[in-house]
C-alpha cells in the first residue's frame, strides 16, 4: 500500500505506508494514486529528485553528481571502495583549484565585476 506527502511548489513523493498514516490516505494501487495526483495538477517527484530541487533551492550546483556506477562502470570494487576513490578524487587539490580556476574564468568572460 501507498500514500504520498505533498512537498511543496506542487509537487508530491509516493512513498509506501507507515504506522502513522491516515486511512483516508491509503491506496492499493500506486497507479491509481499516480493518476489522482497527476489530475489534481502534482508533479511526482522521487527522493533523490526532492533532495536535488530543496540542495538548488538552498544554493547549491546538483546538476553534475558523481554517483559509485561511474567507478564500478570501469573497475571491480565495492560501493565502500568507489565512494571513497570518488572522495579522494574530487577533492584532490588539482580538481578544486581547476574548478576555482574555471569559475574565475567564465566569470571573467560573462564580465562579472570582481569583489
């Protein structure tokens, strides 16, 4: 069984149900709620979609994420293993200075003013 949480800016997360849900809230159907939701004008959004949208709402750049499949694509290891080559690699010394570096320089083409 299924309810949802509204999350606000219309949009909505179908999660399946605790102990604390309200009856009225409850479907058997996820596609059944999927469409009453959908016709009331929600978008459905997932977790990770949800965490992305509040981390840009906050400020935060969530368009190019690093996730372990893009070690485990090329090299036999665990999920521990890949996290952790994705920790030391992106936040080597290199890859934070390149990226100040290209900061400074699409700024310096958009004709920022510095501070």
């Amino acid at each position: 069984m299924y309810t949802y949480n509204i999350v606000g800016d219309n949009k909505v997360k179908i999660r399946p149900i605790s102990t604390t849900d309200f009856e009225e809230n409850l479907f058997d159907d996820i596609e059944v709620l999927k469409s009453q939701l959908i016709g009331e004008g929600y978008t459905i959004v997932s977790d990770i979609q949800y965490a992305k949208d509040l981390l840009r709402k906050e400020g935060y750049f969530v368009d190019n994420l690093w996730h372990v499949n893009d070690v485990q694509e090329n090299f036999k290891c665990d999920e521990e293993t890949a996290q952790n080559i994705l920790y030391w690699a992106l936040t080597s010394p290199n890859v934070i200075e390149y990226i100040n570096d290209m900061i400074k320089l699409v700024a310096t083409n958009e004709n920022l003013e510095t501070k």
